[in-house]
C-alpha cells in the first residue's frame, strides 16, 4: 500500500479475539508514491526497533520495516 510504518515493535502489533494480526500507531509513518520511492525524513519511532541505515542517516525504505519487524519477531521468540 505504499506506506512505511517505521515504528514497527511489540506494542504496535495488535491481536484481536479471533486471531487477526493488525499493525497500529502510524504516527511517524510515511507514505510513499511508489515501491522505489525513499523516505529521507527525521527516522522518529522507538530507537530499538530501528534499522541501522536510518541511524547512519540513509533514507528509509520498506526494508527498514523488516529490520523491525526481524526485531519483534526475535523478542518474541527470546
């Protein structure tokens, strides 16, 4: 859809009754015009999760997203 969470974690993750996964708190999100288009902007979110191209200050793309969401995934499993 376009859009690169860029807050991705535990708290942002949501389950509801029937087991559907939901991703929320888009506040530092940002929406892209296309799959190659990067986000230079200020990284904000919670500096944990963050992949280290943004802390160098590279643009953020959708991998910085899955760099978060490898974060959750091993907090979950540890």
């Amino acid at each position: 859809m376009g859009i690169v969470h860029r807050d991705l974690k535990c708290a942002n993750v949501l389950i509801s009754q029937h087991n559907i996964v939901k991703i929320g708190d888009l506040n530092v999100s940002v929406v892209t015009r296309k799959a190659s288009h990067l986000g230079k902007t200020h990284p904000g979110g919670t500096p944990f999760y963050t992949a280290p191209e943004v802390w160098a200050g590279h643009a953020c793309d959708f991998k910085s997203d899955i760099w978060s969401l490898g974060c959750v995934a091993y907090e979950l499993c540890a």
